[in-house]
C-alpha cells in the first residue's frame, strides 16, 4: 500500500505541473502523432509497389502497427530512462536516490513518467478498429482481457530490455549509450518476422524479444492460429525480462560507488 500511495502522490505532482504549461503539451503529443503518421505512410508506400509482404496484406501490417504503439505508447509513459547514464551516473543523481526508503528504480520510472506519451495508444487502437474493420475481424468477449495483458506483457518486454542497458551504466559509466541503437533495432518488432531472415528472427524472438511487442500478440487477433502460442507467450516473456532487469539492477546498485571522485 505504501508503494500505491507513493504512485499516486507523484502521479498527482505531475499531473498539476503539465497542467501548467499545456501548451507544451499539444506540442509534443501533435509531435508524436506526425512520427506515428510518417510511419504509417511508409507502410502504405511499401504497398503501392506490392500486394502482399512476407503473406501479409497491408491491413494486417497496418493493425500489427496499430497494436504495437499501445505497448510502445505504456512503456513511453513508464519507463523514460534514456538519460539514466548521465543523468544518475555521471550527474551524480542516483546519490539522492539512493538516500530515499524505497526501491530506486521504482522512484526513477516514476521521476521520469510521461503520461501524455499514453496518448499514442488512442492512436494505436484507433489505427487497429480502422485495419480490424477492413478485415472484418469479429471482436470475442474476451479479446478485450487478452488485449490488456498482452499489451502489459509487450510493455514489460520493452521495460525489462531498456531497463537491462540502463544497468550498463553501473559497471560502465562512459557517457557513450546504446540505448539510441537499441531503439532503432526495436522498430523491427513493428513488423512480421517472418520477412527477415532466420537469425534476424531468432534475435528478435529470444534474445531481443521485441517481435513480442507487436506482430505476436497481434497475430492472435488477426487469426493467425499458427503463431497462437507465440502469442500467449507474450506475458511470459514481458515478467521473465523484466523480473531478470530488476535483479540486474538491484546487482548494480550494490555495484555503485557514488559520483565523487
């Protein structure tokens, strides 16, 4: 109870401090909606030249995208670590931190939330009714439970991967990151694995499990009986990386030696 009180408490700050500069807050979320719009025309422009992509049309592309920016839209919100390394590290932030009777990375995810970014999952479920609707999907009393915790279980696995490369930063504190290629590698699970090749695959199934984001869960809604298991796997997958990032963590913390010199 402690910690739900705590989560509220900040997400009450927060709350009135955005309300402050709202329009801030047009802007960065009419700044979101154009990177998302610019994705979604180069689906579109992939399938001017073709009809099909890997055994996929482009209303299913499409809904696998729409999918994956409703995990992507709650990991945005939640997990904003991509300064950790300077900002707690080498700034010497995580000495407050650490000062603090409550879980560090707990207190970080909730300095650093961005609720606005839960708005690019108003998108992402507005782009699936449009794709659904095109392919007639029928809508199951309980897709919209298994909707929830894939959408939980591919927040996690985004989590559980930045969380990982945010602990680099306790044995390695150079202000150099992989967190910007990582990202650009995570676009993939946007996709249908199965238009890359074998090991492209295999990363992006079991070590980098970003397929788990988008093209896996979303398969199930789109009737892809063939991938359900892959789907259903989906939670798993998100508690298993991200159970594993919190011991990371909690290892590297005992590894931290503050930032005086």
């Amino acid at each position: 109870m402690f910690y739900v009180s705590m989560f509220f408490q900040y997400i009450s700050q927060y709350v009135k401090t955005r309300m402050q500069y709202r329009a801030d807050l047009f802007v960065e979320f009419f700044s979101d909606l154009m990177s998302q719009a610019i994705n979604l025309i180069f689906i579109l422009v992939v399938f001017g030249h073709t009809n099909l992509l890997g055994g996929w049309s482009r209303d299913e592309i499409i809904f696998i995208y729409g999918f994956f920016l409703v995990p992507y839209a709650v990991f945005s919100a939640f997990f904003n670590i991509w300064d950790f390394n300077e900002r707690y590290i080498i700034k010497g932030e995580l000495d407050r931190i650490l000062t603090r009777p409550i879980h560090s990375l707990f207190q970080i995810i909730l300095e650093r939330i961005e609720l606005e970014s839960l708005l690019g999952a108003i998108t992402g479920i507005a782009v699936m009714f449009y794709a659904g609707s095109r392919l007639g999907l029928s809508l199951s009393w309980y897709d919209p439970i298994l909707f929830i915790i894939f959408v939980i279980g591919g927040a996690l696995v985004y989590g559980g991967i930045f969380v990982m490369l945010a602990c680099i930063s306790f044995w390695a504190d150079a202000k150099t990151s992989i967190m910007p290629m990582m990202y650009n590698i995570s676009n993939y699970g946007r996709y249908p694995v199965n238009i890359y090749n074998k090991l492209i695959r295999f990363v992006l199934t079991w070590i980098l499990p970003f397929a788990f984001v988008g093209v896996y869960p979303a398969s199930f809604f789109l009737e892809k009986n063939e991938w359900n298991w892959y789907a259903f796997l989906t939670p798993a997958i998100g508690i298993a990386f991200f159970s594993l990032s919190v011991i990371l963590w909690n290892q590297g913390v005992k590894k931290y030696r503050g930032a005086g010199n």
